[in-house]
C-alpha cells in the first residue's frame, strides 16, 4: 500500500474509534475517500485483501468444533434463511421493479433471484470483529453465529462451482487424505514452539495448504483455510498459534476494507439504489430472529445472534462479479452492493454496539416468540450456593479456582462460556458449569446468592470484565470483587467501577515470581501464589 493509503487508513480508523465505532468503518471510509482522490483497487492491494480474509478464516477454524456445524439450530437456521432470505428480497426486488425503479427495470427472473441470494448472505469479517471485541466467540451465541456463517461459506462454494459451470477436478476427491494428515499438521504444531516459527508455520498451513492446494483442485481456497484450520482446533496449542497470528491478520484485514471503498464511485442513481437495499436489511434481520427463535433459543440469545449477524456480506461483491461477468447484471450493480455492503457495516457498528440495551427494550414484546422447550445448552442454570465465583476458567482463572479452593478451603464456581475449556476441568471433577458471562439474565441466576463472598473476574477480554463488574454493583453485590487486567490504563476504569482490587497480570506475575525464587534462596518456605 502507498504510505497515503496507511496514513489515510489510520487516520480515518483513529477518528472511528474517538466516535466508539469500530475503526472497520474508518477503514471503509477511506477507501471511499481515496476512491474521489483518483486511486484505484491494485492488484497489491486485492492480494493484501484476499490474505487477510483467508487468515480470518483459519484463525476461525482454530476455534470451532465441528460438532456444531452438525447441530440442528445451526445447519437448520443456515439453510431455512438462506432460502427464505433470497425468496423475500427477489420478491421485492420484483415490486421494484414493477413500480418502475430505474435500476430495477432491467432485472430479469435470474438476476432478481441472484441479487437476493448474495444479499442474504451476513459478513464473516464484520461478525468475528465485533465477536472478538466483544470476547464473545466462545458464547453460545456465538457459536452459533460463527456456525451460521460457515454454513453460508459452504453454501457459497456450492454456487462458485455451479456459476463457473465446472465442477472440482477430480483431484478434489484426494482432499480426504488431510483427515490422516491432520495427525502430522498437529505433531508439528508440538515441535515448532513460539515466536516467528510459530507465525510462519500458521501462515504456511493457511495459505499454502489451505487456500492454494483447495485452489489447485477446483475448491474455494478461503473454504480451505478454513477447513484446516478446523482440523488442527482441537490441539492444545491452537490458541497460542491464534494469538501469534493475531496482529498479522488485523493488518491484512484493513486492506480488504480499503479494496471495498476504492472499488468504485458512484453516482445519485447507485447511491438510491443502495439505500433502498438498506432499507430491506430489516427483512433480512427480522427473519434470522424468527429462524433462531424456532430452534429453541431464548429470547436474548436470538437478539444477540440476530444483531450480530445484521449486515450485507463481502461475498456479494464476488456474486455480482461473477454475475457481471457472465451478462447477468450490469457493472453498476457492483457498485449498489459496494455501497449497501459498507452502509450496512456502518448501521450494524451502533446496533452492536448497543446489543445490551436493544435487548433490555425488546425482550418483553419479543418473549412471545421464545419456544416453551429451550435448547438444552440456553436454559435456566440451578445454581448451588458458594463461597466464591471464578468468571473465566482460563489459565489465570484456573490458577485462581485452585488456590481458594485447595489453599482456603472454599466452595468455588467456575463459570467459563467455552466447552473446550470446561471439559477439562469436569474431568478433573471441579465445580464449573457453562455460563456467559456478559448475558445479562446469567447475574439473576447466578450472583444474588448471600452465600457468595467474593467475585473474581478473570475473563480475556476488558470489555466482559468492565460488564460483570457493572452488573454486580447494579445488583448491589455486597461481597468482594477483584479483577485482572492486561494493561495498566484499565485499572483505573475498573477500580472507578467499584472493584475492590484490580491486579495487572505481567506486573503480578514478575513479583509473585521474584519472591518465590528469593523465598527460595534464602530457605523461607516458598509461597504457593502462583499456583
């Protein structure tokens, strides 16, 4: 990229995030911006662009089981909005069209179905980002967010084969043999450690046998990617390997958003055209709630799923495309998807945002439509009394569980959202169940118990962290709170908060280390705080 591309990019990504939106929107902005300045997509930048999405990918596919593709609320709800996502926008399209619309006048059956498939489709970039700022991937909903999004991927590969009029090579037949290679792919990820080999073989295993050995027979790459990285998730190293490839894929992603604005500008009938679409969303919205609700989802489980999937894809850029290509559309309709692609980024940023709240204001007219049966993982929790909460069973909450526990002799819970991590500490017969801990229905099942002394927050995210802290002081929580944090200028925000204590974990972990190794040195009795 030209160093006014990064300056612009970050400039416009720094003012997003002054505004409490997602820098995405900034980034998207530019594009737009750089666009009216007389720059054009390179074919750098697309190769930047494809990169960072295919990363996307596989750091997804680190992180998901697939047995949650194969359950029913998420291959259900994929297929049975898909279909009826395309019949309804095409349906509209059509009045449109009847009604005289410029742009719609030239629509035929083909183009008008086509239209309403790429449309129905929600963004798996825009998803995971606002997942991932929110620590929220390992929630139930999600997962079941992220599956339904994967499922559109499969869907996609589907159309992409049939578009082309050419089906796989027949050497796609010999992609099973990852399955016995997978073993190999993981024994590997044991010996190449941390640091850039590690970087360097994520990159390897996503891009080259992802992407462009799935390409090589005839298969969508970034489904590759994907795919692989699905068969590595359940290594205990994935997270490790996720994280080193964190920064790389966030760098990467922000020349995909700058390829969506610079693909094109458009005039007063494209930008009509596009708001129009926009004012469609709510369709397409509406209808995933009413899906999810039907597969037994409580109420704020299908708002949050909802919301988080509200939004156009950046795979309808690549179905007009393809349909462009073929004579199916014309090169304006390129230009509409652009628009409503990046307008419905911009409109689902504040909707995220403020997820909580919508679902505080919609809960009691949308309770109608919760199933009387509840999927099994969303119902009530009966919560035993405790001494102390653990809200995240990751390494340091783990740590935490084991010392009130074994050291003080407390009853503990441990409450963590991902089922990976909750089956290791039931195998090892501790006190943990499934909960979310930024779900706001979770605190009236779970805190206001006058047994529960003492609150630890140990979640990843600041942000999870930030919320249970509020949550409990609007419950008016009388017992202890104490929480972590990764950066020292989030102590102050959770102290102002009302946490009691607020520990910096890299600052704690030095001192806590340098008096065992004195205690140590000097034959005190070595202190157990690390444990």
């Amino acid at each position: 990229m030209e160093p006014l591309m990064i300056a612009l990019a970050f400039a416009a990504g720094f003012a997003a995030q002054m505004v409490r939106l997602p820098p995405l929107i900034g980034f998207l902005a530019a594009g737009f911006i750089l666009n009216a300045m007389g720059f054009e997509r390179s074919m750098a930048l697309d190769t930047i662009a494809n990169l960072g999405v295919t990363l996307l990918l596989f750091t997804i596919g680190l992180k998901l089981d697939i047995r949650t593709l194969m359950r029913g609320e998420v291959w259900g709800s994929a297929t049975l909005h898909i279909v009826g996502s395309t019949l309804c926008l095409a349906a509209v399209l059509f009045l449109l069209k009847a009604l005289g619309l410029a742009m719609a006048s030239e629509l035929g059956w083909t183009a008008m179905v086509l239209l309403g498939f790429a449309l129905s489709f929600s963004s798996t970039v825009f998803a995971v980002k606002v997942l991932e700022e929110r620590s929220e991937l390992g929630s139930l909903y999600g997962r079941i967010a992220v599956g339904i999004l994967v499922m559109q991927d499969v869907f996609a590969v589907i159309f992409l084969s049939a578009s082309s009029g050419k089906l796989p090579s027949i050497w796609a037949l010999g992609l099973v043999l990852l399955w016995p290679a997978a073993k190999l792919m993981r024994a590997m990820l044991d010996r190449v450690g941390h640091g850039d080999l590690q970087v360097l073989y994520g990159a390897f295993l996503s891009l080259v046998v992802g992407y462009s050995l799935f390409e090589a027979v005839g298969v969508k790459g970034d489904l590759g990617a994907l795919i692989v990285g699905m068969m590595l998730a359940s290594h205990p190293a994935t997270s490790g390997l996720a994280k080193s490839l964190f920064h790389l894929k966030e760098l990467f992603l922000v020349g995909f958003f700058l390829s969506v604005g610079l693909g094109a500008l458009p005039d007063l009938s494209m930008v009509v055209m596009a708001l129009l679409l926009l004012l469609l969303l709510p369709l397409k919205t509406g209808l995933y709630f009413l899906v999810l609700m039907r597969f037994g989802l409580r109420t704020r489980s299908g708002v949050l799923s909802t919301l988080t999937l509200a939004n156009y894809s950046e795979f309808g850029l690549i179905v007009a495309a393809i349909a462009a290509t073929a004579g199916w559309l014309s090169d304006e309709w390129l230009v509409v998807i652009s628009l409503a692609v990046a307008g419905s980024f911009v409109l689902a940023a504040p909707l995220n945002a403020a997820s909580e709240r919508l679902y505080a204001w919609l809960k009691g007219p949308l309770a109608v439509l919760e199933a009387k049966t509840l999927l099994a993982a969303d119902r009530p929790m009966a919560i035993e009394a405790v001494d102390a909460v653990v809200l995240g069973m990751g390494q340091i909450g783990s740590g935490a569980y084991m010392r009130l526990s074994q050291g003080h002799g407390l009853n503990v819970l441990g409450v963590d959202n991902n089922p990976d991590q909750l089956a290791k500490h039931l195998a090892a017969q501790r006190n943990v169940i499934e909960g979310d801990a930024v779900d706001s229905d979770f605190w009236d099942k779970l805190i206001l118990t006058p047994s529960v002394k003492l609150v630890l927050l140990a979640m990843p995210g600041h942000a999870g962290n930030v919320y249970a802290l509020s949550q409990l002081k609007n419950r008016a929580f009388t017992g202890r709170i104490a929480a972590i944090v990764k950066y020292p200028e989030e102590i102050a925000v959770l102290k102002n908060l009302g946490a009691d204590a607020v520990f910096h974990v890299y600052e704690e972990a030095g001192t806590a280390f340098a008096d065992d190794a004195w205690a140590g040195a000097t034959g005190q009795p070595i202190s157990q705080s690390s444990m």
